[in-house]
C-alpha cells in the first residue's frame, strides 16, 4: 500500500512536496541505467562486501555498525521501490524489520556498541521512505519515540563530529513526522537540532578556504560541505524566510565556485576542497549528497536553478563516478582525467587507488553511499504544489499520482539529456483544471512550447504570453483532453572561461569533453566485480579554436546505448558535438596526470582538426578544461577600423 501525504494547511513543511516513493518509474535510458545498477553493484553488494553482509551491525551481527549498513540502505530501498523490484524488496526487509526491533524502552536504537547520533540520522531517512513506499504504520510512532529521546538527551549529550556538520538531515526527519502528527514539541527538537548544527551558510560565504585544504576540519571536508548546504533550506522550513535563506545559499555556491569551481561545473572535494585546477578531484560521496541537497532545495525553494543543478550532476558527475555498467566506482573523479592508475596524485587526503574503478577504492564510505544517486534522482524528478504537479528534471519516466483525491497518469517520453525533445502525455478523468509547472532550464533561452499542437507563446520580459517565473512556466487547464505537451530545449554550444584563459563547453544539461579512447585494464583478483585502470588510445593533449563561433557547431547524435553513459569509440556518442581545434603540443603528462592546462593563446600547436567532444559522464578519460588556440573575444565585438 502507498499513502501520499497532503497537509491540510500550505504554511507546514516543504513548499513543494515530494511524491510518494514509488510514484515515478523509469523508463528509456534511465530504466537501462536503474536495471544496470540493481544487476551489478547495488543487487550484488551483499554477497561481496561483508561491511553490509549478514554480520553487520545494522542486522544485529558483530561487523561493521557505524554508517555503512544505513548508506546502503538509503540506496537500496529506493532503487527497489523505483524499480518495483521484489528481489531487491526482499533483500532491504530483514534489514527494517531489525531496525524497527532495536528499539529500546527509552527510544534509543539501532547497534547495541556505537551510540552516534549519524549513522542514525541516515538510518532515520531509510525509514521515512520505507514508510513512504509501503504505508508501514509502525515508522511514525518509532520515530515519535525516538525523537523524544533525542529531545531529552541532545542538551546533555549534543550532536558532534559527523552529527554536527549534518545535523539538517536530522532535522528533515523530524520534518517528516511533523507534516503528519503536527505535534508541537517536535519544532522544539528542529530548534535544539538547528541550535547544534553548523551554521553552513555562514562559514561558506564569508570565511571559505580560499585554496586547497592542507588539514582537516568538518567545514572543508567534501561530502560535509555538499550535506550542509541543504541547511538553510532546512532552517527556511522553520522561519518561513525563504528569500533570505535562498540568497545566503547563493552566497555558498557563490564562494565555493570562486574558490574551487571545477570546469564540470561543481566544487571540488579530494577528499577536503581541493581549489579549482582541472586535476583535483570529486569524491562520489560529495555527488550522491550534493544531488540529495539539489532535491531538497528544489522542494523548499522551488526554483528552476535548483533542477538545473540536480540535472548538472545527475547528466556529467553521477555516470563519470561509476564504469559504464556499475560494477564498480571511483573514489575520485577528475575534469581532467587522462589516466586511471595507482599512482601518486595531489589529492587534499587520499590514498594512490583512489581514482581506480573498483570495489573499495581508498576507502568504502563511497562503497556504500554510492546507491542513492540514481533512484533518488527517479524519486525527484517530480514534485506536488498545492494547485497541482511541478517537474523537477526532464528524464524518461512515468508518474502515477493524484490531484484533489484525482487519479493522474503522466508519461514523459525522451532522449534528453542527449536530445532536445520532451514529450509529455497527461491521462486523467479529471476535468476541474490543475497546474503543471513545466522547468525552463537557465540556458534553454529560446525553448518552445505546444500544448494538443497549439504553440504556447513562453513571453519575454514585458512581451505578451505566458511569463516563466523563477524558471518556471504555469499551464493550467483541464489535462483530460489537452493533448501532448511537447517541450524542445535547443542545445547550442557554450564556452565558459577558466583560469589561464583556458575553456569548457556546454551542450544543454551537458559538459562535452574530448576523449582520448579508453583501454581498460584488469586487475586479476581483485575483490568485488573487479577493478580497472584505464589508459588512453590516443593523443589527449587538444586545445579548441574560433569560441566566438560555438553556438555554430555542428551537433550529430546517434542511439543511446544499452549503457547509456557508454562509448561505442572514443568518437561515437549518443551525442557528439564537433568542435575546431589543433593539439597542444607542448602540453605534457606530469607523472600519471595532465599537467595545468598551458596559458592561453597557445602558440605552438599542430594542425586544424576536427575535435568530437562527448558527454562528460561517458567519458572515463576526458579533457575537459582546454587551452585555447587564438585570443577569447566576444561574438559582438566589432573590428576597429585600421588608422588612414
């Protein structure tokens, strides 16, 4: 059985509710990808890492029971009720029903020999999603008890370490209960949670690193940056501010790209912040969280930027950080990645292996947190208003929901992220009208709309039509007889600039990179499914030419593959942009990584090629960051005439 919740009054909880887990589905590519994930890593990591094995503590074993089982978990559940997968099912139901046993009187629970309020933390956002697939009656008294003992026993025994830095993931929790019992003393404990946890808005805006870490602390350590910028949104729930909370979160994104803004378009983190040279790394962990933070912004705040950034790292990081058919992950990504070896490489806290695809790479936190990217990107790709259903991300994908008690059935039939086209197909017997609020990404400057075949004018500012507001376009109307919807998205190169005048390409939702051709390596032995290195087939060392010119560039796709985030070659791709360019040929290696992108204009290069860039996230060796051939000058500059 599932219950979606609906509040009885719009002033509680999230502006922007999430559906129930289970009420998306994917289908396209995306299915291939769920089903990859539940075959391989995922569906076989119980009988091959004995960390979420029948002895873990989370089963009530002698093994490992801090965070592992719970990070597993979060992504297994998930992954199951997305794919309505009774094997999968099946593996997650010894795991709850344990956790809804160890209930102690005093409301405490989880393994008898660690007693920190994390793990618990990720253990509480399995329940509340078990909860949401199944209708489990048993979920909100458990947590009532809980949460009273934590509201007796935080002031005397307060959230530290890991707790301290992630404590809104607590509070979301609490949330949780709150938009369903309304108990008042559960705000006591949003406040006392709010109270203990870092003010994260208030470090990354105005006292951020300003280069790579060189010590550890909580405030510069990756994947607690990704968490904690979900803070303010948290806190918004509380005071209703959601201007200011917004804007001081910005101010984040603001600060961390100026200081270590990679050229994919995110922040680095190997594992503390790396600073913005093109070889420092991303660790999976830091992506998996950073997209949950993405989701969580979207359903308080409800902003088009807010998807943009959820697709920017569902569409590049997310594929990159696993191979082609998850079997194993890595550690560490980079934007310039030329090799994948054991090798010695500049990481802020990391050991050699960390950029290998394998089963435990460096260290097994990813091992196990790695689950929840993919089915909680299927989960968010639609949110419920109170006038009727928001997109969050464009995805192949069906929702099976209601309005006002209505059922409602909608189908979104596309190739994006490698095609412009989405189509969507409402079916209801509902007639009262209700809202869609249709995301216009920040790029898509001249997206167009039809409704049954009717244009639908998308106005500029002051111009007639129906406006976009913060990224998004309202359609209301009566769905039963409306016909498709057809949003097309046209896809046009976009060079941003980067240190060293050097460049990175956009193409829509994607990063295009160049791929050298990639030749993977067995490590025979090795634990799990396996574990590669990859080297490259050919010459990496490529710098682009005439930017001015990008939006020209020719653009040809082909079929997704039955691993969509695959390479056919190192020159085929679902889609393939071609851009000018010549090698840099005095662009070396430096040991087992590419050296800094050389200053702009490059002076001494080879001959004009055609360069056939790639999505980033199937790319496993990719440029990303390139030097650039001639001087940058804008499309609108116009020549000065020569002296007389």
């Amino acid at each position: 059985m599932t219950i979606e919740y609906t509040p009885t009054t719009n002033d509680l909880g999230r502006q922007h509710r999430p559906l129930a887990l289970g009420s998306i589905t994917p289908r396209g590519w995306l299915l291939d990808q769920l089903r990859l994930q539940a075959d391989n890593i995922t569906g076989q990591l119980e009988a091959i890492w004995s960390d979420v094995g029948p002895d873990s503590g989370w089963r009530g074993g002698p093994g490992e029971n801090w965070e592992r089982g719970p990070y597993y978990l979060d992504g297994l559940v998930p992954l199951a009720h997305a794919l309505q997968d009774s094997r999968l099912i099946a593996l997650a139901e010894p795991w709850i029903e344990w956790i809804l046993g160890s209930q102690r009187d005093d409301g405490f629970f989880g393994p008898i020999g660690n007693d920190d309020w994390w793990p618990r933390m990720v253990a509480l956002k399995v329940l509340t999603q078990h909860a949401d697939a199944t209708g489990d009656d048993r979920v909100p008294p458990f947590l009532s008890r809980y949460f009273r003992h934590q509201l007796e026993h935080l002031p005397n025994r307060p959230l530290t370490s890991w707790g301290r830095a992630r404590g809104a993931d607590n509070a979301l929790s609490v949330w949780w209960l709150y938009e369903r019992t309304r108990d008042a003393w559960l705000l006591e404990l949003v406040d006392l949670l709010a109270a203990q946890t870092i003010r994260w808005d208030d470090y990354l805006a105005s006292e951020l690193i300003t280069g790579p870490a060189r010590t550890f602390s909580h405030r510069t350590h990756g994947p607690n940056v990704a968490m904690g910028l979900k803070t303010g949104a948290v806190d918004a729930l509380r005071d209703r501010d959601l201007d200011e909370h917004a804007s001081r979160t910005e101010a984040s994104f603001a600060a961390l790209d100026r200081w270590h803004g990679q050229a994919n378009g995110w922040f680095s983190g190997d594992e503390w912040l790396g600073g913005r040279e093109a070889t420092a790394g991303i660790e999976t962990c830091q992506v998996v969280e950073m997209m949950f933070t993405a989701a969580v912004h979207a359903q308080v705040y409800g902003r088009g930027v807010d998807g943009d950034r959820l697709e920017s790292l569902a569409y590049n990081l997310l594929p990159a950080s696993s191979d082609p058919e998850m079997r194993g992950h890595q550690y560490h990504q980079q934007a310039n990645q030329v090799e994948v070896s054991v090798a010695r490489r500049e990481w802020s806290f990391s050991s050699d292996d960390a950029g290998i695809f394998g089963l435990e790479p460096h260290f097994g936190c990813c091992t196990a947190n790695l689950h929840q990217g993919w089915p909680k990107f299927v989960s968010n790709l639609w949110l419920r208003d109170d006038d009727g259903l928001r997109v969050v991300a464009y995805a192949p994908s069906v929702v099976s929901t209601n309005v006002d008690g209505d059922d409602v059935s909608i189908a979104v039939d596309t190739e994006y992220p490698f095609d412009e086209t989405v189509t969507i197909r409402v079916e209801t017997s509902r007639t009262a009208p209700f809202a869609l609020r249709l995301r216009i990404p920040a790029w898509a400057s001249d997206a167009s709309l039809t409704v049954g075949g009717a244009p639908v004018a998308l106005a500029a500012q002051g111009e007639p039509g129906v406006r976009v507001v913060d990224g998004y376009v309202t359609l209301e109307r009566d769905w039963s007889s409306a016909g498709e919807v057809v949003l097309v998205l046209p896809m046009r190169a976009r060079v941003e600039r980067r240190e060293r005048q050097a460049a990175a390409v956009r193409l829509g939702p994607l990063t295009m990179v160049f791929s050298p051709g990639e030749r993977w390596v067995e490590h025979e032995g090795a634990p799990g499914l396996g574990e590669w290195e990859v080297h490259a087939r050919a010459s990496w060392n490529w710098a682009l030419s005439d930017l001015r010119d990008a939006a020209e560039w020719r653009i040809t796709r082909g079929a997704v593959p039955d691993a969509p985030w695959s390479l056919r070659d190192r020159r085929s791709a679902a889609v393939v942009l071609h851009a000018p360019g010549a090698r840099a040929t005095q662009w070396r290696m430096d040991g087992a990584q590419a050296d800094l992108p050389p200053s702009s204009p490059v002076l001494d290069h080879g001959p004009d090629e055609d360069l056939r860039l790639v999505p980033y996230g199937s790319a496993r060796l990719r440029v990303t960051e390139f030097p650039v051939i001639g001087n940058w000058r804008d499309v609108d500059d116009v020549e000065e005439p020569a002296p007389r």
